[in-house]
C-alpha cells in the first residue's frame, strides 16, 4: 500500500508541476500574427479545433470531480478515500485554471457550444443527489465507483487529445492527466476490492 501511496503522490506531484510549467509558460502577449514581440512564434498560440474542445469539455469534468472530491472531507469514512479526494481536489483546482487561460487566450468560449455527448463517465443529477446523501462506507463505495467511471471517462479523452490535438501544452497536460487518472483508478478498485 505504501509503495501504491508513494507512486500516486509521485504521479500527482508531476502532474501538478506539469501544469504550474505550462500555466507560466502560456503567459506571452501576442499580436494579432501570432507572434512575440520578438518575433519568435508562440508554440501556445497553435491549436486546433481538438485542443479547444478537450480543454471546453475537460473544465466541467474537472469541475465535478473537485465536487466530489470536496464531498468526500464530510462524508467519507475510509481514510484513502479522504487522501485521494484531496490529491484529486489539490490537482483538478490548477488544472481549470489553467485550461480556462488557454481558452480566452486562443479567444474561445470557456463553456462548449456543443453536448458533451454521454460517455465521458460524468455522473448525472440523480447520482450525484445519491453521493450528496450518502455517508461512511456507502459514500466510500459510491464514491469510489463513480470516480472510476468519471477517471475512465477524462482518460478516454486525454487520449484523444493526444492523438487529435496541436497545441503541445494541451497535449502535455493531456498525458499527464491520462497517467495520473490511470494510477488513481486502479487505487480506487483495490479501495473497492476491500470495501
């Protein structure tokens, strides 16, 4: 279990780095050509219509993550479930940001102009309103079994970013995410195994 501790936090902490890079790498003014004013070319300027909406349909994902991660301070009851919620919490929050910044600055709307579609593991109203009234190991199980959904679901598109997208941050984040979630769904199947 240490080791499988260890290796998450190891995770978790590259990926958080990763994102604090690219949130001060994404910082240059630009004009209108897309240049510096040094005229080098601003690799976070290039993308395409798979980095606008990975990072569109990445926020709200993110977002309910953070939600049921901050669900889990009051109503979990197993102690793994607690540390992940608040390692999910503590790397989901920058993440936002950061592809929120990405958005205004390739002059995209933040919210997505399109359906999400069904299958990118999100929970629905009525099983979120089921996690909000549970407590101690029905919370922990629910919790643990609607995170894995939701990590498939971010990873699937993670991967897609990686294979569709231009923008290299974009894609560097995407990696990031997909390794990280991956490393997290496996704790949350051995969490369930033992529930």
């Amino acid at each position: 279990m240490y080791l499988k501790t260890f290796t998450r936090r190891a995770l978790i902490g590259v990926a958080t780095a990763a994102t604090l890079a690219l949130a001060a790498c994404g910082g240059g003014q630009t004009d209108h050509g897309g240049e510096h004013s040094s005229d080098k070319p601003d690799a976070s300027e290039k993308f395409n219509d798979a980095d606008v909406m990975f990072a569109q349909m990445m926020i709200p994902h993110h977002e309910q993550a953070v939600e049921m991660a901050e669900l889990a301070e009051n109503r979990a009851s197993d102690a793994d479930v607690k540390d992940l919620a608040v390692e999910i919490k503590d790397a989901q929050g920058p993440e936002i940001k950061t592809m929120t910044k990405w958005l205004k600055s390739w002059d995209q709307p933040v919210e997505p102009d399109h359906d999400m579609g069904g299958e990118d593991g999100m929970a629905d109203a009525d099983e979120m309103m089921k996690l909000k009234d549970s407590k101690g190991t029905e919370f922990d199980k629910l919790f643990a079994e609607l995170m894995i959904a939701h990590h498939e679901g971010a990873v699937t598109m993670a991967e897609d970013e990686q294979k569709n997208g231009e923008n290299p941050e974009a894609k560097k984040l995407a990696k990031a995410i997909e390794k990280t979630q991956t490393a997290e769904i496996e704790e949350l199947e051995a969490i369930l195994d033992r529930l």
